[in-house]
C-alpha cells in the first residue's frame, strides 16, 4: 500500500501517535461510507471483513519484519457466502493474500491452464482457449465474480502493515456507524500482538555483525474495545480466536467477550481450523464440524459460519 505520512498530532488513543497514518486513508473512508449508505438504502446489509496476517517491520528502511499465519483464505471463502446470502463486502484484505474466486485457482500455474487455438501463423489463431481441467468450473465462478462486480457488491481494500491495518480499520468501522446495525464486522485477520514504536526502530538494516539480536516490543492497542464502544456502537461484531492449545480456546473466547462486549467469537484451533469451529456468545456456544460427507460434496466451513453468523445478525437486528 502507499506510504505513509508523518505522525499527526491529535490524540487519537494512542493510535495516532505511535502508528503513521496512511496517505490514502480519508479518500477509503470516504468510498467505504458511500459504498455502506448506498447499500444500506437499496435495503442490503453491509459486512466489513479483515482478512490476512498483518506485517510489522523491524527496521525503518525494512529489510526483516515480524508476520503473522494467515493465508487469506477464511476470509476469501467466507465473502463469497455473505455475497450468497445477499450482503454487500468490504474486502480488507492483507496485499496478495487470498482474494474471493481467485483463491479457487491459487494452486494453478495460468500458463499451464491455457492452450494457444491451432492455426496457420506462430501464434496459432491468436486465441487462447482455456483447458477446463486445470481452471475446473471457471466458467460458472466467472459467472458469479462478474455479476458480483457488475452490481458493485464487493469492494476490495488493501492493507500491507500493521500501522496501514489500524488506520484502514478505524475508518472502516466510522464509515459504518451510519448504517447502525446494518453492519457487521467479520474480524478474521490475524493482528500482530507486538510492535517496535518508529521512534525506537533502527533506520538501517540490523547487522548480524552485532551478535544476538534481541528486541524488546511493545503491545498494539486492542481496536475491538474503541470499535465496540465509540466508533460503531450500533453493528453486529464478531472477533475471531486462535489458539494452539485447545484447553484453553472457550476461556480466551469468552474472556475476549467479557472484555470487549461484542456478540460473538468464532474460536478455532490451528491444526483443526478448516473443518471445526466453536461459536461463542455471552449465554450460548455452537460447534459447527465439517464432516467427511461435507468433504466431499465441497462444502467448506465457511459456509455454516456465515450461515450461522446471518441467522444470529437477523436477530441481533429485530431486537
Ligand atoms: O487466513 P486463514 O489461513 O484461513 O486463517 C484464518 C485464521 C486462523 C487467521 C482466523 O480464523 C483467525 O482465527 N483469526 C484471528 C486470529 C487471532 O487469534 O487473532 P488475535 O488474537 O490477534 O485477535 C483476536 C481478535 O481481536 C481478532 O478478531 C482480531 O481481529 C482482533 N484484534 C487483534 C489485534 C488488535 N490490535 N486489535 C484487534 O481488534
């Protein structure tokens, strides 16, 4: 994503001091707001969905930076479903993460999956012809990208850096205060927990000259508390948990509820993440389990979380 402007500074809680705000960032808020409204108005509901791992540099001029596992692809697959089930998308996606329709295709080499048509020059006709082996069923997921598109339904937004994620999410969510409970934050990207504030960042590359690196980080503002709270105190807002340890998934998921008062957590575990979820609210919880006959009938997870998520959001609205 572009660069980044000089800290401004308006207390912002924290944010704006320690985190460069983004150039482009009032001219996404203000595509994001107009993108909400006019849904909102044609009586569609809005879902902001993060998705991918956010990028934290170790070095002004970065040449190392701390990542974080995600592919991209719960929160590719999961779009898909809210376009099925009549939602209009916010895209807020980590750069080259796993993209909606595309990630059907992740594993195929393009070249491999098209042949030039025969014909009397170099180039054969000069057609390509897709095989239909390698891109399997490209015609009918091209069907839907292009009606999805057409409609304007999906709007993708790019993040790169866990300062760009911030930014592009705060004016996310004020962009959607306006259609109340409407909107629904999907949070599914995975935040860095740690950062090196600008001002204590080395401009250049770290010698390892030097010996031992050590580094000591500092702890990113949780965005769940100011979300829930003053910029979009009105939406249906899911946060997502991931542990390794399944012992202690429930307690961390219902901790993360107690703590932010938000409605609902899906709460996974790493080795387990595509074919078993918990969802988690203040009274209730709900295992949602991929059996081998979804498997094979291609269904995903995906689709019964959001299944489930639209049902709770419909109720959430009519309270
Ligand atoms: O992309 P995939 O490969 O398909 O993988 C999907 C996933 C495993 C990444 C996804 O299902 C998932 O679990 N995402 C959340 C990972 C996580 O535990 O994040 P966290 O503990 O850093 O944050 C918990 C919640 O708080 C998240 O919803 C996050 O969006 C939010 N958060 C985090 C940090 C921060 N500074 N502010 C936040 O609001």
């Amino acid at each position: 994503m572009a660069q980044s402007s000089p800290v401004p500074a308006a207390s912002d809680g924290g944010l704006c001091e320690e985190f460069a705000v983004p150039s482009q960032v009032e001219e996404v808020r203000r595509l994001m707001a107009e993108f909400a409204e006019r849904h909102d108005a044609g009586g569609r509901r809005v879902v902001l969905i993060t998705s991918g791992g956010t990028k934290v540099p170790l070095e002004s001029r970065t040449v190392r930076f701390l990542d974080n596992f995600s592919s991209g692809r719960r929160g590719a697959s999961s779009a898909e479903y809210f376009l099925d089930s009549g939602y209009a998308v916010i895209y807020l996606h980590r750069h080259r993460s796993l993209y909606p329709y595309t990630r059907l295709y992740t594993g195929v080499n393009l070249l491999d999956s098209l042949r030039l048509e025969p014909g009397e020059g170099e180039g054969g006709s000069g057609r390509v012809l897709v095989d239909q082996a390698e891109l399997q069923n490209v015609a009918a997921v091209l069907k839907r990208y292009q009606a999805v598109k057409t409609a304007g339904l999906l709007l993708p937004v790019e993040f790169n850096t866990l300062s760009e994620y911030l930014h592009l999410l705060k004016a996310a969510a004020q962009a959607l205060n306006s259609i109340g409970s409407n909107a629904m934050f999907y949070l599914a990207a995975a935040v860095s927990d740690f950062y090196i504030p600008a001002s204590e960042m080395p401009e250049h590359k770290i010698q390892s000259s030097n010996g031992p690196l050590q580094i000591s980080m500092k702890m990113v503002p949780k965005m769940l508390k100011p979300l829930v709270k003053d910029w979009a105190p009105q939406a249906f807002v899911i946060s997502f948990k991931l542990e390794t340890d399944p012992s202690i998934l429930l307690e961390r998921a219902r901790r993360a509820l107690d703590i932010y008062n938000h409605q609902v957590v899906v709460a996974n575990v790493l080795d387990t993440l595509r074919g078993y979820v918990v969802i988690v609210t203040k009274t209730t919880q709900h295992e949602l389990t991929l059996t081998d006959d979804d498997v094979q009938k291609g269904i995903e997870i995906e689709e019964k979380i959001v299944s489930n998520l639209s049902a709770a959001h419909t109720e959430f609205m009519n309270r």
